[in-house]
C-alpha cells in the first residue's frame, strides 16, 4: 500500500514537472517567468568581433477576466563586446529594450491553438552608441501555437517601425519571425528547434539563426528551474554580422501559481 502511494506520488510529481516545462515552450503560458539567456557569437565586422550578452526576459500574466489574460514579455539586453565595427575596441552596458504586450484568451480554440495578439515596442535604453539605435519603435506583434502530448508547435512574429530618436541613425523598420518546435519528455527533458530570423526593409538583408537546445526542469528546494543548453548556427546574417556557429546556456525561474 505504502509502496503503491509512493509510485503513484512520484507519477503525479513528474507529471507536474513535465506540464510546467511544457508551459515554458509557449511565449505566453499563463506563468511567472524569469528567464537569463546567455548568447555568445562570433565574427563581427572585418576584424571577427566577439559578443556575449545575457537577456533578462521576463514574462507576466495578468488576468483580466475569465476569459482573457494580458501578457507582458520584456526583452533587457545586457551586452559585452568587442571590435564589432572593426577596430572599435570593447563596449559593455545595457542595450535597446523591446516590450510586448499580448492579449490572449484564457481558454485555447476547439482546435487547441493558443493565440495572442498586441503591441510591441522599442525603447532607446542604450547606454552606449554600439550597443543600440538610439530610436523609438512600435508595431504589432502576435504569437500563435498548438500542444499535443509532449509536442509544441508554433510561431511567434513583430514588426517594428522607428518613429522617433537621433535622426542621424538609420531608421528602424523590421520583421522579427521565429517559428518554433519543441518536445517534452516525461521526466521534463524539452528538446527545442527554432529559429529567431530577423529581416531588415532597410537594407534588404535576413539575419536568420537557426537554434537547437535542450533544457531540463528540475526543483531546488521548491523552486522550479530550467536550465538550457544550445548550438546556432548563422545560416544567413547581413554584412558585418556574425559567422558559423554561436551557442547559449540559459537559467529560468519558474514561478506557478
């Protein structure tokens, strides 16, 4: 009996890990999230530049009523470095932040798709001339996806437009895509590909990455991690962009309700 209870305790607790790392493979999982991704990329300008920065990427759900909740994602880039625009020695400090705002139903269609649609923004908080565009952004954003058993596919796409800031730096105009697929195991292994591709109506170029990770949920006194590990390769990047392969290592706090 007491053999039975701990079989079937044990089968409830994985089961709970699995259901929050699979809530971690949508953008906009009612959850308390807290994500620092750490990217590190090679190639930069004539001189292969280097650059390491760590996103700090919060995400909080607000519940409106019963049927809808808004979801607030902020992206905060925090930045090192070095001759990326050929000899232009090391830069550290914070980068431009990108807000979204979406609103999405509580509940998925009869289909099972999750869907949210909203505003993204773009906010001059560089503290360094290279480690941003020094201009204000807007457009929309909008992010739909569909899970079944361990599977999660989806998409999750913006547009911003530049509208204001230093008129002597170019303008922003851009599409962001990032299609995404990912299973998760039983015992909460989420194995992820995706792509975060970027192209810019400016100057007509694609920057497009394409990411493979794995991530593993564990639980540290109560406290509910994700800990992520991956490859890129720079399958398309404008001139002066990164080369061959890049990799991060990230750490996510997860905070159910």
């Amino acid at each position: 009996m007491i053999a039975a209870l701990a079989i079937a305790g044990h089968a409830a607790a994985q089961e709970g890990t699995q259901e929050l790392a699979k809530q971690l493979s949508n953008p906009i999982a009612s959850l308390i999230s807290v994500p620092f991704q750490f990217n590190y990329d090679h190639g930069y300008g004539p001189d292969d530049g280097d650059r390491g920065l760590v996103n700090v990427q919060p995400v909080i759900p607000f519940s409106i009523n019963d049927e809808w909740n808004l979801i607030s994602r902020t992206i905060v880039p925090i930045t090192w470095q070095n001759d990326i625009a050929g000899p232009s020695g090391e830069q550290f400090g914070l980068g431009d932040v990108v807000q979204s705002f979406f609103l999405s139903p509580v509940k998925p269609t009869e289909g099972g798709i999750v869907w949210g649609v909203g505003p993204v923004f773009l906010l001059p908080t560089a503290t360094d001339d290279l480690l941003g565009g020094e201009k204000w952004g807007a457009g929309p954003t909008a992010v739909a996806l569909k899970q079944s058993d361990g599977w999660t596919i989806g998409a999750l796409g913006n547009h911003i437009w530049s509208f204001g800031g230093d008129g002597s730096r170019p303008d922003v105009n851009a599409t962001f895509l990032q299609p995404f697929l990912s299973y998760t195991t039983p015992d909460a292994w989420t194995f992820t590909l995706n792509s975060e591709s970027t192209y810019n109506w400016e100057d007509d170029s694609w920057s497009v990455p394409v990411n493979f990770s794995v991530a593993k949920l564990i639980v540290l006194d109560k406290q509910p991690i994700s800990l992520t590990a991956g490859i890129r390769y720079w399958a398309e990047s404008p001139k002066g962009g990164p080369e061959g392969i890049g990799f991060r290592l990230g750490l996510t706090l997860l905070f159910p309700k």
